[in-house]
C-alpha cells in the first residue's frame, strides 16, 4: 500500500489528526498537506498530484465537509483519477448533490456509527486488503442525499469508549441493498416507548411501495415512493390514510443487519424488524 491521501475541511482538524495517527501507527504512510507542502509550492497543484499518485482516497464527511469547495474539488479529481474512494461518515449530515455522483455504490465506513476505535479497525482492514474500486449501476434513480433521523453519538479519539452497535453481516453496497429490498415484507415496529406495531409492506422495483400499518389505533394504508440513499439508508415518502384522513408519510430506515430474507435496524427511536413474506 502507498500512500493515502485524507480529504477533509479544515474544522474536522482533530478528527482528521486523530485519523492519521490511528492509520501510520497501523503502518500505512499518509500524505498530510499540513508537511508535505514546503513554502513556494503550488498547492493546488501539488495537491492535485498527491491525489493522482495516491493509492487511496479518504474523504471525510460531516455538517463542515459539505460546505468545504476544497474537498468537492479534491474528490472530483479522485473520481477522475479513477483513485480507490472510501467514504467516512464522521458525523452524520446531508450528502450535497456536487457529491452524489462520485459516492453512489461505494462502500462506507460509518464512524458515527461504530464509534472511532472500531472505524479506524476496518478502514485499516480494507486498506490493508487492498480492495479495488468499484461501482454498481443497478440502481435506476439517482440518489438524493438525506439527514439522519437522530445521529449516533460520536468519538473524537481513540481514548474514549466505544458504542456498540450490531455489525452488518455481510455487507451490502446501496444497489444491492435496493434489489434485496423488492417484494413483500411483514414488519415488525418496536418503540422505545408504547405498545409494538406491525406493517405488511411490498416494495416494487420501480421505486414504489404500498402496505397497511397496524397499530392500537387502528389500520392505516401507505403508499409512495422508496429509495436507497448513498449512505445505504431507506427512505420511503409518500401518504398515510386512516379512515378519509390522508397525511403525509415519510421514514428513514438505517439497517444495521442485512440478509436477503431479514432486515433489522432503526428508524428515529423506534427498532424494525423486516421479514420477508414474498
């Protein structure tokens, strides 16, 4: 493995600082704009080489990330140098479309999510493994990029304590995860507070979905449109009527275990699970 090049905004310094020291202690060589660019050099320039020669490109992505050109800038040009792009959500936010593109079908590394101890672990396991790049193109709408519903707590450094969260076995790219999701499923809600729930829902391949919710005060039918987004999260938008009474209906479903018959995770503060019945 040469050398990694992290991009990142400038406010994300720590988290950044805390990466790097976390990837040359494992033995990786990182190429750090901070000493690598001596006085009177062209550091657009030199950064654009950087970027060209590296063997992988880390982007970081938080609330600072989207709002940095630089970084939009440094990942197109990974994306043009057909570089190896590894995602890490450092804190959870809104993917701009200027990213979408570059993103889609790629496998991320949730760091708001697993904490950063177990992050920095499988980063530095799938650099080590030297995966190549790739992309998947089944999906047939383009991503749009979604906050989500309620952020995990997040680690800034290796001394603090890591979360728990369940591992997803195996793991699946968005498009894959979009093909799984088609057909018929009995789900099962269970909040953190109030009696469970229960939904039988169909998911068809062009993106639309209909099912009833059962719940104490009665059944409701849904209806609308889903989509996997670039952070393999599922987002169904559309209509829920109970009796004559339509509302609008909208959920994000973050699954952490995937299996093509079972889904399991969570949406705001409930747990689901999705069974298939067809």
């Amino acid at each position: 493995m040469g050398e990694i090049f992290v991009s990142y905004s400038r406010r994300d310094r720590q988290f950044a600082d805390n990466l790097i020291q976390g990837l040359e202690n494992s033995g990786l060589k990182v190429w750090v704009d901070s000493r690598s660019l001596e006085a009177g050099d062209s550091w657009r320039a030199e950064i654009a080489e950087a970027i060209g020669e590296c063997d992988a490109f880390l982007i970081i992505l938080s609330p600072n990330c989207i709002h940095s050109k630089n970084v939009v800038k440094e990942l197109d040009i990974a994306e043009q140098q057909e570089r190896h792009i590894i995602p890490m959500m450092a804190e959870t936010c809104e993917i701009p479309k200027e990213m979408q593109y570059q993103l889609s079908g790629l496998q991320w590394i949730d760091f708001s999510q697993y904490g950063f101890d177990e992050g920095l672990e499988r980063l530095v396991q799938t650099l080590h493994g030297g995966r190549k790049r790739g992309r998947a193109h089944a999906a047939e709408q383009p991503a749009t990029g979604y906050s989500s519903p309620a952020p995990r707590p997040q680690t800034q450094t290796q001394s603090q304590p890591q979360y728990s969260f369940p591992t997803p076995q195996p793991t699946y790219a968005p498009p894959q995860l979009a093909q799984i999701l088609c057909g018929r499923w009995n789900v099962q809600i269970m909040p953190a507070f109030g009696p469970p729930g229960q939904m039988m829902l169909e998911m068809a391949p062009n993106g639309a979905f209909n099912g009833q919710v059962m719940t104490p005060a009665g059944t409701a039918t849904v209806m609308g449109g889903w989509q996997v987004t670039p952070v393999g999260q599922v987002v169904l938008q559309g209509q829920q009527t109970m009796g004559w009474v339509p509302a609008p209906y909208f959920v994000v479903v973050q699954f952490n275990q995937i299996s093509p018959n079972e889904l399991s995770g969570v949406t705001g503060n409930e747990q689901v699970r999705w069974q298939r019945i067809g």
